[in-house]
C-alpha cells in the first residue's frame, strides 16, 4: 500500500477536544502506509494530489463488477447512509470498534441490530481501534479476537475484518486468520482520484488473491466528488473484478477530512442503484463476496496483572524498542487545528532514542506521544481510587504539562485531567508529578507530555508508579 494512502485514517484518530477522544484513530491526515508519518495534520495532503483522475467510460460492462459500500468504525452518522441503502435496495458491510458501541456519537447495539435486520453485514475492526503492527502480539490478538467475540455475543454472524489505519503485516495477517475471520480489509492498493494511484490495478479480483489483505482504493473523503464516486465503479466496469468503497462520516459539520454529506451520499448510491437494476454491477456485502462459514469464537489472551509496587507500569519506556520506526506500545495524539510531525531522534536521555515532536500551524489544541491506547497490554493497568506517581525527561520550545486519559467498559477511553503547566527548558528536565485517585470505572491509564504551540519538544524515559490509595 502507498504511504500517502494510509495518512487519512490516521487523521480520522485525532484527539479532538480535552474532554474526549476522537476514538477514530490517533491522529490526523490520510491512511499513510506507515503510521508513523501519519502524525501530521490534514494540511499535510498535498492540494496536487487531491486533483481528480478522469476514468475513461468502459466500452462495455464486465457481467462480473461487484460493489461493496463499507462503512468504518461505527460512527452514529452512518445511519443515514443506511437508511438511503435501505430504500434503494442496497446492502453494506459495518466495520465496528466494539469498544464505542453505546457511546456518544457512535452506534448503539440497537443500531447496530437494525443495520442487520435490513440485510447488511456487521464486520470488526478491533476493540479500541488501535495501530495493530505497533503493539506487541499478545494486545494485537486481544485487540482483533475480542472485538470479533464481543459482536458474534451480540448474535452477528461475524466473518469480515478491516485493519485500523490500514496498518498491517504478515504476522498480523495471521492473527486475523487466528481469530477466525475470512477476510481483512486493506486500503490504497486500488486505483482512487489521487494521481498517484494511476498505474494500481482498478478493482480486486474475484476471489482476491490473498483474503487477508484485499484490495481497495483511497478512503473517500470531503474532496471527493459524484463524479469521482462513479469513476471508481466505471473504471473498474472495464476489466471487472471487486471495488471496495470505504466510508467513515457521512453528515455535515463533523470531521473536515473523511466525511461526505448526506446528499452526496444519496445521489452516489442512486446511480449505484440504477447501474444495479440495469445489470452493469452487483451490489453485495464483504461476506458475500468471500463466502465461506463462519468460524467458531476464539478469544484473545487475558491482560496481563499490574507489576507488583514500585515497578515501572510503562511499558518500552526508553523508547529503545522500535515497529518500522514507531516505538513499540506507543502512539500518537492530539486534537484541535495543528500540524504535529513525529520522529525518533539519537541520542535519548539516556539511551540511543528519543521521541521529537514538532508542532506548526498551531491555532488551538495539543499533540503528545502516549501509551497506546488498547486494552491493557501497551497501557497500564489501574486501580479505582489509586493515585500515580509520574516521571518524564524533556527538553523543549514551549511549556510542557501531563496530560491524562483512562480507559472505561470495554475500551473507551475518557478525557482524565491535566497536571500544572512546567516551562520550557533548552536541557534536559525532568517532570514529576502524582495524580488526583483514578476515578471510579476507570480499568486503564495513558498519559503523555503535550505542546500546545508552534514549537518542539523532546521526549523519553518515562516513568509510572501506583503509590497506592
């Protein structure tokens, strides 16, 4: 997959607002290939190449052009797009973060019911919705198998998968295959608008070559346009084969990046509805075009137990152990209008690695670099009531402070607080600071030093310590 293709989605993970996550993802801009430069703003898409690609009209339709209209990470908006289908006789596949389900702004287990009830297909897309390829494997097996078991527990048939960030590699290719799912979604590995995509295949084959990671064009996104929707599926009319189109918002005033409005929406699917009566396209779920049985649940592993007192709860926390240049258990967040750029920097503190932060086009917000957020295995466990001794080495530009959030139910995680703002320091320094008792509910814990202005900080040999109630 191509690097500028997995950017998007990252986007879609901002943090945005100090109240909440944007549980999309972690960060901003378009699912780059690897996640690591996908720590930037949506300003960093090139305005060259979001340029539309003219498809030529196919001279004739292919009698075997499949469609398949999914829909990524449960957003509540979504059910507009279903209630279009539903009237023009079409179906979808739902890629779920179970995690969400029943939260603000997501969909709920009756939506969720009624998406199936109408003929569409419920697909996961892990628990908490993190970058599978940079956890370790016990939390990235957690991550896809308990999210599988949860919807099939809700009465789902629960065969298709799509990856986070389209981030994923040939181990983890096996854990979806562990986990017992059919297929996997990738993403960028088809033709789309983007120039860039020119010379890629057009559609996936029937059936595609590897199951595990199928073939699909560039999420769509605000600059898409009818026309650019249409291409996509008349490009494809000219050899045939399977065109995955991915969705996450479908409504107005939400994110700026990967939403489409209702109307567009509806006036894509109209014609798509139309190509199907005439015969030009079939119009199926994921699950459908894979086929195959469902496979028995398989759960993941169990969390790991709190160190014993007076053990460091952060896990790589040299930042030593990289994942294709991201370190290991760790990730990236921000939220507002701001343009962070990521990367490990020699020498650390005390080690070989440091993590450098640079923030530009700040107008509101903050970026960190975080414990990802997961479902234990990366983030540390916490006790209700406990207080926390934390510790981080800087060096920066701007003012520094902690910045909290934990984890609630399933794999939501929450807005926590915030620790007194430290000055910036040309060397460095280390912050110390213990926090306010974890709130009740609360089963995990990430935190990391923000910057909430143009500038840089420097990061590493970060510390956590439960000191009790």
């Amino acid at each position: 997959m191509r690097t500028t293709d997995k950017q998007r989605e990252a986007a879609v993970s901002r943090l945005e607002g100090r109240a909440r996550l944007d549980l999309t993802g972690i960060l901003p801009a378009k699912h780059f290939r690897k996640r690591w430069t996908a720590f930037g703003s949506t300003a960093l898409i090139v305005a060259g190449l979001l340029a539309g690609v003219g498809f030529a009209a196919p001279a004739h339709a292919a009698p075997n052009t499949v469609v398949s209209l999914t829909f990524d990470d449960g957003n509540a908006d979504q059910l507009t797009a279903e209630a279009t289908m539903k009237n023009l006789g079409l179906v979808g596949t739902f890629f779920i973060t179970t995690g969400w389900i029943d939260q603000p702004t997501y969909l709920t287990t009756a939506n969720l019911q009624q998406i199936a009830a109408d003929g569409n297909e419920i697909g996961g897309h892990t628990v908490t919705h993190p970058d599978l390829v940079s956890l370790t494997p016990a939390e990235s097996t957690r991550q896809i198998c308990n999210g599988r078991v949860a919807l099939m527990n809700m009465g789902f048939k629960v065969t298709s998968f799509a990856y986070p960030f389209a981030s994923e590699d040939p181990p983890t290719e096996a854990l979806v295959k562990g986990c017992g799912f059919n297929s996997a979604r990738g993403l960028g590995d088809a033709a789309s608008k983007d120039p860039a995509s020119a010379t890629l295949p057009a559609a996936d084959t029937i059936p595609p070559a590897n199951p595990y990671v199928t073939v699909a064009p560039d999420e769509v996104d605000s600059t898409w346009t009818l026309q650019n929707l249409q291409d996509q599926v008349t490009h494809a009319q000219t050899t045939g084969g399977w065109v995955q189109l991915t969705f996450h918002h479908v409504a107005v005033g939400t994110d700026p990046t990967l939403t489409i409005t209702p109307t567009l929406f509806n006036q894509f699917a109209t014609w798509l509805a139309q190509q199907k009566a005439a015969g030009t396209v079939a119009v199926k779920t994921v699950d459908q075009v894979i086929g195959g049985t469902q496979q028995p649940a398989v759960p993941g592993p169990a969390v790991p137990p709190p160190p014993p007192p007076g053990t460091n709860m952060i896990q790589n926390p040299g930042l030593e152990t990289l994942v294709n240049t991201i370190p290991q258990c760790w990730a990236a967040g921000g939220y507002g209008t701001n343009t962070p750029a990521f990367s490990i920097v020699t020498p650390g503190h005390a080690g070989t690695n440091a993590e450098q932060l640079t923030v530009t086009g700040w107008v509101s917000g903050d970026a960190k670099l975080l414990p990802a957020l997961d479902l234990g295995g990366c983030s540390p466990t916490g006790t209700t009531g406990h207080r926390y001794q934390l510790k981080a080495w800087f060096k920066s530009t701007a003012p520094t402070q902690f910045e909290l959030y934990y984890r609630i139910g399933n794999g939501y995680w929450k807005y926590w607080t915030a620790s007194p703002l430290v000055l910036a320091s040309a060397n460095w320094t280390q912050i110390t600071w213990i926090t306010p008792p974890l709130p009740a509910g609360a089963s995990g814990i990430s935190w990391g030093l923000n910057i909430q202005a143009n500038g840089t900080i420097t990061t590493d040999d970060y510390e956590m310590y439960d000191i009790g109630p």
